[in-house]
C-alpha cells in the first residue's frame, strides 16, 4: 500500500476547492508521517482518545477533525487542539464545546450532522432540528463555537441514484442555510466509497480513509 501515491492520486483528480480529510482511525503514527510528508496536513480521527494521542506525538502543524460520534465528557481533551469537529448533533453538545474552547480562549469550528441515510447506525439530526439550534439563543450566546456548515453519510448501497439522492438533499439544505447564516463554508459528504459522487453533488469536503490508507484492522 502506498500511502504517498494514494494520497497524491486523490489530491490530483478532485477539485482544488475540495478539502481531503485524510481517516487515519486505527492508523499507525508512520502511516500518518507517510502521509504528512506529502505535504497533507488534514487527518480525521473517530476516537478522542486516540486522536489525542496522536496530536501530542505528531507534528504541531496537523489540523485534526473529529469525525465520530462525540460524548460530552470527553470534548475537554480535544479542546486545546481540534481544528473541527464534524459531527455535532445537539444543543447540549454545543453548550460543552464552548466551555472547554473558551478554557483555550479559541473558537472552534463545528458541522451540525444531519441524518440523510436511512441506517438505524447513523446519527445525525433532522433539518428542522438544526434550524433550531442555529436560530436558538443560547447558539448565539456562545462565543467560542461556530456552525460553519453541515455533514452527513449516505445510505452504505450499490444504488448510485439513492447516494446522490441523498447528497443533493444536504447540498440543497446547505444552500439555503448558507444564504442564512453567514459562517457557512462547508459541507462535508462523502467517504472512500461515493466521494466521487458527493464532489459531483457539491460537497466541499471529503473524507477518505480506506483509499489512502487500506483495509482497517480493528483487532
């Protein structure tokens, strides 16, 4: 597996304003280096702990997102460091990122992640759901968070026409809360497996492990 020619293979057939989030989870520190040494600097982890781990070892420069799912106690440990954070899907989570960010006196960035697969397995909140949260008012007290966009995972199937069903709902989604809310930049869809699909939908930002990485082992 060539990590480098990987990673510069994907770099040079997606678009230029596209984001590659390289999913190092389960990854070794060298494959990450392999990587980092391209000149990549994006790299999602779906563990706190691990990521963590990782960013007080790794070069200072790595912007890390968090991709999975987030338990509220254990924001504080990525508060310091976490360029992003995809996949927030509550007021109450929102609430404890602001306080640790503002124990680093920074902002952090965050993707409200809506649910657009049908899998019982995915997270995320529904449309109106986040409409709430960005119009509430406790949303527009916080001042070391922001809402910069959206996230969302299609349906894991063969069918090309539901996946892009799926995207073009959250772009559509995504426009109509960009022309709301100012700080919308970014919609982050699409994995090893329909990246191709979602770029063609709109996606701003992709993540991609697998294709870069190989097969995980979770052993």
């Amino acid at each position: 597996m060539d990590i480098a020619e990987n990673i510069q293979k994907i770099k040079a057939e997606i678009p230029e304003e596209v984001t590659l989030v390289a999913i190092s989870k389960t990854k070794p520190e060298n494959d990450i280096l392999e990587a980092y040494n391209t000149g990549h600097r994006h790299f999602g982890e779906n563990k706190i702990q691990e990521m963590t781990e990782k960013w007080e070892r790794l070069p200072k420069d790595i912007k890390w997102h968090m991709v999975g799912h987030v338990q509220r106690n254990k924001v504080k440990y990525m508060a310091e460091y976490v360029e992003l954070i995809h996949a927030v899907d509550s007021l109450k989570l929102l609430k404890e990122i602001d306080k640790q960010a503002a124990k680093y006196d920074r902002s952090i960035s965050c993707l409200l992640q809506i649910k657009i697969a049908e899998e019982d397995t995915k997270y995320g909140i529904d449309v109106d759901t986040a409409r709430d949260i960005l119009e509430s008012s406790d949303y527009q007290e916080m001042s070391h968070v922001k809402i910069v966009g959206l996230m969302g995972m299609a349906t894991l199937t063969e069918k090309t026409e539901k996946i892009k069903e799926e995207f073009s709902y959250l772009k559509t989604t995504f426009d109509e809360f960009k022309s709301r809310y100012k700080s919308f930049t970014t919609l982050s869809m699409g994995m090893s497996g329909d990246y191709k699909i979602a770029i063609e939908c709109g996606s701003t930002m992709i993540r991609v492990g697998s294709s870069i990485f190989g097969e995980r082992n979770y052993n």
